[in-house]
C-alpha cells in the first residue's frame, strides 16, 4: 500500500531523524527527569548544529530560546507573547517535540473552551453502566500531559473566559489534579516533565485580561518581529523553498521581488520608510508569516497561470488578501503607500514599477 500523504506533519515527524541523532549523542547525566533531550540538546534542536547536521528552525532571538528552556526547567510555565506571525505557536511546538517527543497535547483557547478542555469530562455511556470509574473518565489534554509528563501547549489562552483561565492556577501551583467524584482520595499527581507552554496575542490584549494569579504562575517571553532585513529575505527564501516542495526547482524566485516584499512589510509594519518618512501601519497583521504566505501564493501563481518566473505584479495582487482582514480603512492606508512611496520608486526599478502597475488596478 502507498505511504499516505498529508499535508503537514508534527515536529516529532518532520524532524525525527535529527531527534535520533540528538538522542544518540546527547549525555543521559545532563538529562532531567522526564525529558526526552538534555537543555544543551533542546537548544541545539531548535537553533542547529552543523556539526551534527541538526537545521536551524526557529530563526530570530537566540537568548529567548535559551530562557524558554530554562523556564521550562522550573516549576513554573511558560508563556510566549507578541504579535500574531511572530512564530509564537512553531516555537511552543518545537520546545514540546523536543522535550516530550510529543506536541500533539494541545488545547486551542476559544471562547467556547470549557472546564472539561482543561479537566476532564466524562464517557456517558460507560458512566451510566459502571459510575465514575477511570475507564469513564475522559481526560484532557492537560489530564494526559499529567500522567505521562510531558509538555501541553496551551494557543491563544487569553481567548478564553477568566473564569475557565483560572481553572490552571491550582494545576499549576499544586501539580495535582482532583477528581472528587471517584472519591476523595482520587487525585492525579503529574509525572516529571509535565509543564504548559501558553500562548497570547497581544492584539487580543483586553479580550480576556489574564488574573493576577494566573501570570504569577509563567514567565512571560515577547517574541518580537524580524527588524534585520537581509536576516528576514534570507529566512522567507528557505521558507519559501519548504513550503513549495518538489516545485522549487521549477519556479524561478528572483531575489529583488523578495527583497521587495520584505521591505513593503517592513515599512507598513514599523510607520517608516527606509528613507525616514512616517507612513500609517495598517491593522493588518505584517508578519513575517504573511510575508512567507504571500510568497508561496505568488510563486503558485506564477507556476499554474504564467510562465514560473515569481515578479512583483504578483506579490502586489496577493497582498490585497493580507490587508483586507481586518479594517476597511487599511485600504486608505495601502493607497497613500502606493501613491506616494511606491510611485517615486517606480520610476527607478523595473521590480518597484511592475509592483506599482499592477498595484493600481487592485488598490483603486
């Protein structure tokens, strides 16, 4: 039978061979309790080494990676925070795979996030037929990371209602978990390596404050974006290249459309132009994601409907999809942008005014 296809794999998949050289190598001496790779081995997961033919993955603040790992090595959590497309939930997912070996113990925060999510709910049937016996009793993801001492991944947790937040307080403080109606001795002690990775917008600051009790149980770390622009072509060229696959070799990405999808993010995400010149942001999210996003969709664009030579005309039609999300407004933003850093720009580059042409027909 063929190998069936999907279209993404877990880190631990993606990433397997790697973890069996790190495990291979790594020292068992300098291993805590419960974890699958030592620190030094978790890092070099995460950022590379050469040397064992280990890939750089997670592309920006050294220094963060090395504190999210020692904050995972204390009894509290970790919570990673910014703004959305800063690589946020990718780092959340390579900490669990290469701590745990697991990453697939996840809870999406929602506002429809009960306590059952986080806790436990129940088999109904087998509660009707047995009572509340542990083969009713259906745990979470939380419930799983407890008893097998891993790490649980907790997105977008400021989503979810206070009161359903707070439920973490006493899991986190106690590492215990009570299940009152299968007695009162009933109560689920978590193995080490058990820890939660939480993640936040801070766009969605406000929507569900986190309490004062809850934050004292994590370190906060800011994931920031991408500033240094050769830093940020080079990392959405190899992204650019794993996203495409076996059509890499059949597209052609010239290195100026990149360089000049980079520096249109740059400028509208920071208020600035290269030159100094104060520009509004749009609300839209000008992430280094939807850089990577826009590109993928243009190189797409240019195998299936021209002749697979990625140019700047395409990168101007899929931004419209980018900054169309969230305010109407940004249309007025994109429009000044054009008319008045874009066309000056147009005039000098061949790149710049293939952008500005096709700019016009989508931007009126």
């Amino acid at each position: 039978m063929a190998k069936q296809q999907v279209i993404r794999l877990s880190a631990e998949q993606r990433y397997s061979k790697e973890l069996e050289k790190l495990i291979k190598a790594d020292s068992e001496n300098n291993k805590p309790e419960g974890w699958v790779l030592s620190p030094k081995s978790v890092r070099q997961f995460i950022l590379g080494n050469d040397r064992l033919g280990i890939s750089r993955k997670f592309f920006g603040d050294d220094p963060l990676v090395d504190r999210s790992i020692v904050s995972l090595l204390g009894k509290q959590g970790l919570m990673l925070v910014g703004q959305p497309g800063t690589a946020k939930s990718m780092l959340s997912e390579l900490l669990a795979a290469a701590i745990s070996g697991d990453s697939n113990l996840t809870i999406q925060g929602t506002a429809g996030t009960s306590e059952d999510h986080i806790r436990y709910s129940w088999n109904y049937a087998l509660l009707l037929a047995e009572g509340p016996t542990e083969r009713a009793l259906v745990g979470s993801q939380i419930y799983q990371g407890m008893k097998q001492g891993k790490i649980v991944r907790f997105e977008e947790i400021t989503r979810c209602p206070p009161e359903i937040q707070d439920i973490l307080v006493s899991i986190m403080s106690e590492k215990q978990m009570m299940i009152p109606e299968m007695g009162a001795n009933a109560i689920i002690s978590a193995k080490p390596g058990f820890n939660i990775i939480g993640t936040a917008n801070l766009q969605d600051r406000g929507v569900h404050e986190m309490s004062a009790a809850l934050k004292r149980r994590f370190n906060f770390e800011t994931v920031n974006p991408i500033n240094n622009k050769d830093f940020e072509i080079e990392l959405i060229q190899r992204q650019l290249e794993q996203e495409l696959g076996e059509l890499k070799t059949q597209i052609v990405i010239p290195v100026d459309v990149i360089e000049l999808l980079v520096t249109a993010f740059q400028e509208l995400r920071q208020g600035q132009t290269q030159d100094g010149a104060n520009i509004k942001t749009p609300d839209a999210v000008m992430s280094t994601a939807e850089a990577v996003n826009i590109a993928y969709a243009s190189a797409l664009d240019a195998y299936y409907f021209s002749d697979g030579t990625l140019n700047a005309g395409q990168i101007a039609k899929q931004l419209i999809g980018v900054v169309l999300k969230d305010n109407a407004d940004d249309i007025k933003r994109i429009q000044f942008y054009m008319d008045n850093v874009v066309r000056e720009r147009a005039k000098k580059s061949d790149t710049w005014h293939s952008f500005y042409q096709v700019s016009k027909t989508f931007w009126k």
